[in-house]
C-alpha cells in the first residue's frame, strides 16, 4: 500500500490511515543484520576473540536480537489485525491462511531440527537423547505457537484495547516468572517439557519468550491510527522515556547485585528488563529514521524485511547446514580471526539476499509457480525422507 504525500493529507500528517509503517521494516531489517552477523561470529570467532571486552560487547547487543524479532512479530500482528478485527475474529478465508502459515513455521522449526535425510534411519537411532535435540523449541516454535494463542485470544475478545487488558499481563507473567520457571526440572516427556524448561537444552521456553510478543502486541494496539504526525510523536517519546527507563533500571540492578550485564540469559529479571528497554528504544530509533526519510532511501532492501522466514531458514542451512547438507561451521568451526570472520559473514548475507531476492521476486510476478516450487520441494523431500534407507 502506497503513502500519500503530507501535502494531500495536510500538515498535520505523517501518513495516510492504514498504510504500511516502513519504520517497522527498518526495525526488522536492523534485527535480521543482528541474527546473521551474530549467528557467524558465535559459530566461528576463535577463542582469542570470544574472551576479549568486544565480545562482551557483541554478546551484550545480540542479546536483544530475539526480543527484537518477538516484539517485531506481535507489533506487526496486532497492526494487520485491527485494521480487519472483525474479519479475523471469524473462522474464514484469512483467519485459516493466517494460521496455515504459523502451522507452516512450526513444520519449519521442526525440519530444521531433523538428524538426518531417513526416516529409518532416525528410528534406528533414535534414543531419549536424540529425541530431546528433535524436539527443542527454538524461536520459530515460539512465534509459531504465540502467533496462534495471540490470534485465539483476539477471536475471543471484542476489541483491540480490551485485549490489550489481557495481553499486557499476561506479558508481564511471562517475563516475571521466567526466572522460577525455566530451571526447573519437570516429570513428563522432553517434547512438552521443552517448552517450558531448558532442561532438554531449548534455547528457547515460553516464559519468558511469548512475554516480548504480547508486549510487542500490545505497542500494535496502542500506536496511533490516526496517521496524525503529531499523534505518533507523542506516542514515541512516551516509548523512548520508558525504554530508557527500563534500560536504565535493569542496568543498575545488576551493578547493585553485583551480576555482569549483558552476558545473562532470559532467567535474569534486569536482563530481561534491559531487553524490553532496549526494543522500545530500537523501535524509536526507526521511527526517527523514517521521519529524516532514511528508511525510504532505502526501501528496495525492505523485500528482507517481508521475507523474513527465508532469511532465517538460508543463513541457519548455509551456516550450520541441515539434513540436505552440511555448513560451513561444519568444515571450519571455531577457528576465524576477524578478517575472515568478515569475510565469511559477507559471503553468507550476499548468497542469503540472492536467494531471499529471487524468492520474493517469483512470489510478487507469479504466486502460483511459487507454490507449484513449494509443493514438488515438499514432496521431494517427504518421498526421499520415506524411501531413503541410510
């Protein structure tokens, strides 16, 4: 959907009601440099790198990599969905293509996860082990899941600020008992547990990882219609003071009970605070841009940010590899200076932005061809994986 000009809609506007927010599309193109750059560096820097202040440093900013996509993932939901509130609230047409496709990224996080390109292979060797890596819920599971309970919770509710009501203390749940949650130790089989633990080794659990989409859901809500300039300006330097505030708070927490910043993980309550500070932060930042007309100088990037399934899916095979073949963190490892920890990661973004670049293409000149691709990958990959006996 195209922007009208400020002068059509007079002064007072930013934008015309309902278009796209290309400031959301620099917020999701900033998180996916995030996720490959840092996904790179974690599988190969050397150990001289890994122990020095940078990556400290590094490891401190990719921590909010996640939030950032989570938060991203229930912004942009909440905004698609109360422009058409009452048709999603409804089982038709767009509430099934909409669940389809967070079925379709559960699959995906699952595939990702297949120890090899046999089924008989995996019963063979299958033990309580192997079944625990299968089965871990990485952050594809995690939007999947939440995608789908966000959008149950809106069919059951009236309006968007009445579930706002809902949806920000259950985000607040989320990230408060994240820290007594995840530790434990529970009875049950690894692929339920998984998704509230980490005692199965999921890099990724409910709590608190669904509290960033519900807060992401609820800056959807709230985020001013109107497209009045000064509506969302308002709007921003709320979220920039509270952003701020949270950073500021969590980082003085942890100086206070002498644990390092930057370095924790989700069962730290000031990480967990910094982290909302840090997204609301990003988000303004982008805003910022946009309104200096950054983000339409460079607007033809923003085919990443619509497909952003891709680019996860491309960057994790040629980098860590799949069942179709191994990565190149297979053949390297560990073992990269920083000249070709740069080199390595340039040469992954060209070939993942080539690939996401042809995708997007076929998908906006010829919807059908894509699915008839899709359909005869799928059915490649279910007859080879049925059939093949190692």
């Amino acid at each position: 959907m195209q922007t009208q000009s400020s002068q059509a809609l007079g002064p007072e506007y930013m934008r015309k009601p309902g278009s796209r927010l290309f400031f959301v599309d620099l917020f999701r193109l900033f998180a996916i440099f995030l996720m490959v750059q840092g996904h790179v560096f974690r599988a190969l820097a050397n150990d001289a790198i890994q122990k020095g202040l940078f990556w400290r440093i590094h490891e401190t900013v990719h921590g909010l990599t996640a939030p950032l996509f989570l938060f991203g993932s229930g912004m942009i939901f909440m905004v698609v969905t109360r422009g058409r509130w009452d048709e999603y609230r409804k089982f038709g047409a767009k509430t099934w293509q909409r669940l389809r496709r967070y079925i379709y990224f559960l699959v995906i996080g699952y595939w990702l996860h297949l120890p090899s390109l046999s089924l008989s292979k995996t019963i063979r060797m299958m033990n309580p082990e192997l079944l625990a890596r299968m089965t871990a819920v990485d952050v594809l599971h995690i939007i999947s899941i939440g995608l789908i309970l966000l959008h149950l919770i809106c069919m059951l509710l009236g309006r968007p600020r009445r579930a706002m009501w809902v949806l920000l203390p259950l985000g607040v749940a989320c990230l408060a008992l994240a820290p007594l949650v995840r530790p434990l130790n529970l009875p049950g089989p690894s692929p339920l547990v998984s998704w509230l633990t980490t005692q199965y080794g999921s890099n990724f659990t409910i709590l608190p990882w669904w509290g960033y989409i519900l807060f992401g859901a609820c800056f959807g809500i709230l985020f001013p219609e109107s497209g009045k300039l000064k509506d969302e300006r308002r709007y921003i330097i709320i979220a920039i003071i509270s952003g701020v505030a949270c950073f500021i708070i969590g980082f003085v927490v942890s100086l206070m009970i002498g644990r390092p910043f930057g370095i924790g993980s989700p069962n730290k309550p000031e990480q967990v605070l910094a982290n909302i500070g840090g997204v609301l932060l990003v988000i303004s930042i982008a805003w910022l841009l946009e309104r200096v007309g950054f983000a339409k100088k460079i607007r033809k990037a923003f085919f990443l940010s619509e497909e952003t399934l891709i680019v996860y899916v491309i960057h994790l095979m040629l980098l860590y590899g799949s069942v179709l073949s191994p990565g190149i963190a297979t053949f390297i490892g560990p073992t990269l200076g920083m000249p070709m920890l740069l080199l390595v990661f340039t040469l992954i973004s060209a070939l993942t932005v080539a690939f996401t670049w042809g995708w997007h293409w076929v998908k906006k000149e010829n919807l059908k061809v894509l699915r008839i691709i899709q359909l005869a990958m799928t059915a490649l990959f279910i007859i080879t994986y049925l059939v093949s006996p190692v």
